[in-house]
C-alpha cells in the first residue's frame, strides 16, 4: 500500500517532534525540515502529497512558500502557525493554503484537516458525492446542481438566486474554508466590492431558511473575519 508523503515545515523542534510522531503513527510517510529554503528544495525534488507549513521560519516567511508554490504545483497546503489574526488566516488562504490551524491544536483537528486536503486535491475540490450525482448532500441538506435548487428535510428552501450561488459554491468545497474575498470575486468578478456586507445579509438569509438553529449553526460556519464553509458530507 502506498502511503500518502507529508512534508512537515517547522523549526520549533518539540512541535515538529509531535507532528512527526502523530502523523507516522497515523500511517502517514513523514518528511521534515526546519527553513524555508529547505522546504522549497524538497518539495521540487519529493513531490510530497502534502505540506503542513509554519509561517514563523527562521529564514523565510511561510507565506513566501505559498505564493511560490501556487506558481508550479496544486499540492495541497495546510498551514499551522502561531498566527491567530483574522488577516494572517485571510492573507494564506488567498495565497492558495488549503487549511489554518492556529496552534495549539487537537491532533483529531489536525488530521480530519489533512485528510480534507487530501481529498479535495484527489477530487479536484469536488466531492465524490457531487462527481457521482451532482448533489451534495449532508444529514437533510441537499444541494442539487442539476435543478439549481436547494432542500432541507426533502422542502424547497426557496433561496434566492444569488442565495443559491453561495450555497452552491460552498457545497463545491465541503469542509474547506473560502475567504470572504474568493467568495465575492467567483461570484459577482475581480471588480466586486471590497466590503462583504452584502454577503454577510446573504448567509443570514440563507441560515434562517435552512438552519435548524441559525444561532448553532448546523451545515453553514463563519471563520470569523476570513470567511465560510459548508459542513463535510458524512463517509
């Protein structure tokens, strides 16, 4: 059986040791390195199938390593760093990191996040489910892109056009955070406004049509400051 390659970035060396350890034991082939200029070497020579990246480097900044990485290859990056700003989550994800972990972190967290990228890197950020029917669904959830409509518990949630996009974008990405920035620009261009109020009355809309609880929310979450994502459809 072949064994999916993780490059672990990280110069904090009792961090880097349980990561080590975590992933080996979770049946993962485990590559390490402590600078930045390193990681970038390895990753152009060993093509792993993952990198979890600390932003903090002695010699770079892990952003750096993000942007020059989007330029030649799609390997899926999930970023675990000190770094717990709105901005900095923002600012990575835009680059083209796949995933934000602020440490200190669960390893339960840790490895449903890695699997997620491994996943969505495997189905081209479509879900197996999507691919097979072309509907995502979730418990009463379901989004169907053939009719361009919306159920919950098997009723018409009636969004709106624009309602719908959002959804529909998010369903696209089960489980995978999608800046407010990324969401604004796939649906209304490179021109739409900065300012995601807008957005924000659309999820608010949309949770009270589907949310059982919109104050607990069930299917749709906010990354407060950096942006949404859709609830993972169950294995």
């Amino acid at each position: 059986m072949i064994r999916d390659k993780i490059l672990i970035v990280e110069d904090d060396p009792g961090i880097l040791h349980f990561l080590q350890t975590t992933l080996s034991a979770a049946g993962y082939d485990v590559l390490t390195v402590e600078t930045g200029k390193s990681a970038m070497q390895l990753i152009s020579s060993h093509c792993p199938d993952l990198v979890l990246l600390d932003l903090g480097l002695p010699d770079m900044d892990g952003a750096e390593i993000i942007g020059a990485m989007r330029t030649w290859t799609s390997t899926p990056v999930v970023v675990v760093s000190a770094r717990d700003t709105e901005r900095d989550k923002a600012d990575a994800l835009d680059l083209g990191a796949d995933d934000y972990l602020s440490k200190p972190f669960g390893t339960v967290e840790l490895l449903a996040r890695i699997r997620t990228a491994l996943r969505h890197t495997r189905t081209g950020n479509e879900s197996s489910e999507l691919a097979l029917t072309g509907q995502y669904r979730v418990d009463a959830l379901v989004i169907d892109y053939k009719k361009h409509r919306v159920f919950i518990g098997g009723e018409d949630a009636r969004l709106t056009p624009n309602e719908y996009r959002i959804v529909a974008l998010l369903g696209k990405h089960p489980g995978q955070t999608l800046t407010y920035k990324y969401i604004m620009k796939e649906l209304w261009g490179p021109a739409a406004a900065s300012d995601n109020k807008l957005l924000r009355v659309h999820m608010a809309n949309i949770r009270r049509k589907i949310e059982p609880n919109p104050l607990e929310p069930k299917y749709f979450f906010t990354e407060i400051g950096v942006g949404y994502r859709i609830a993972e459809e169950e294995e």
